[in-house]
C-alpha cells in the first residue's frame, strides 16, 4: 500500500488558519501517513505552531524554507518527503477526515500515479465545488488528455506521485500565475496514470488559479 506524505505550507497564513489545516490532518481516520511542515518565515507564529504539533504528534516534521513562496515551500518539503506520493495543503485549507485513506485505497486498486480529488473552494461566498473535478469523482480511470483533467490542471489537493520529482526533477516553477497547473500538466504528458478519488475532499480558502507562489 502507497505511503502519503502532506506538505503543508503556511506562506502568509495567520496562526488560526493554520492550525485549522493542521487539525484537518489529525482528524484523519488513519493514522499512518507523515506530514511535512513547511515555514518559510512570513507567517508570526508558525514555528512554535509547528513545534507543537511534531511535538505532540508522531511522524510531523518541520522544515525552513529559506526562500519565501508556497512555491518554494512545496519544493523544499518535497525534497523533505519520505513517502512515495505527495498531498500539498497550503495553509487556511481543509481536507476531510477520510481523504488520505481513501486516497490510499484507490491507488491500491488503481496503481494510478496522478489522482484526482473532489474539489472544493470558498472565498466571500458560499462554498461550491469544481464541476470538472466531480466529473472525475466518477469514474475510476481518467485518460491523461481527458478534457476534464485539463480543465482542472490549476487545482491543488492531487495526489502525485513522487517519482515525479525525484525522477523527473519536477518542481513547482517559482512564479504567480498558474504554477499548479504547469506541474500537473507536466505529470500528466509524461504519461502517468490518473484516476479520480471519490471521498478525497479538498477545499482551498483562496484563487484555485491565481495563488500567490
């Protein structure tokens, strides 16, 4: 069975934010996943924060960007992780309490190397999904040039595969716009095998697209 590793970053994120997302993590119905915490210096807090949850918390480990960015951040706790695929949340953001395990269990069943969340953001209104995304909620295998996939290319809260960065050297390009969508493409057109995960549930307090890096 697949190890996760989550990578959390807190780029500009209050203390409450933050600790929203971490508790998201603890709440999860399987314990054997790691996390990788992220601080890169702009959020006040964040590292006592991070202290102590590694403290209280087995298998959290924090790490120091030295360049701010979630960008950058993801990056560094990439080189971080120790399990074979990655979930990154940045921080405000929210995954339901059966997201990493049914994330698992359908790479088990799939062997897939790219899988797809069900999707949600929330902002000033109230909170709605990704319509592409709950397409792929459906249907257990996706063609890498599916429609959809491209559709959803932007969104955060996939799970990919970390040979992608060890041996592709993939890397999220350090830049404003659309530097989650330039990744998951990337995977993509290299020929990964992608499936979508019903029951993987993530929600992103901010623009799914044009994030700050």
């Amino acid at each position: 069975m697949a190890s996760i590793t989550v990578i959390v970053t807190s780029h500009k994120t209050d203390e409450d934010a933050l600790r929203y997302s971490l508790e998201s993590l603890v709440e999860q119905t399987v314990e054997d996943f790691d996390v990788v915490l992220v601080d890169d210096g702009t959020t006040q807090g964040a590292d006592k924060l991070f202290a102590q949850y590694c403290g209280e918390y087995d298998g959290f480990v924090s790490v120091f960007s030295e360049k701010p960015g979630t960008a950058a951040s993801r990056n560094v706790g990439a080189l971080k992780a120790r399990g074979d695929f990655l979930l990154f949340l940045d921080g405000g953001d929210y995954i339901a309490p059966e997201t990493v395990d049914k994330y698992r269990q359908t790479q088990e069943a799939t062997k897939a190397e790219l899988l797809v969340n069900r999707y949600y953001y929330s902002g000033e209104g109230e909170p709605g999904y990704d319509s592409w995304s709950e397409q792929l909620c459906v249907v257990p295998d996706v063609d890498k040039l599916d429609r959809a996939l491209l559709n959803t290319s932007d969104l955060d809260g996939k799970l990919f595969s970390r040979k992608f960065f060890d041996l592709y050297g993939l890397r999220f390009p350090e830049q404003t716009v659309a530097y989650n969508a330039y990744l998951t493409m990337k995977c993509a057109l290299s020929g990964a095998k992608t499936a979508g995960c019903a029951g993987a549930i993530y929600e992103k307090k901010s623009n799914p697209l044009f994030g700050e890096a």
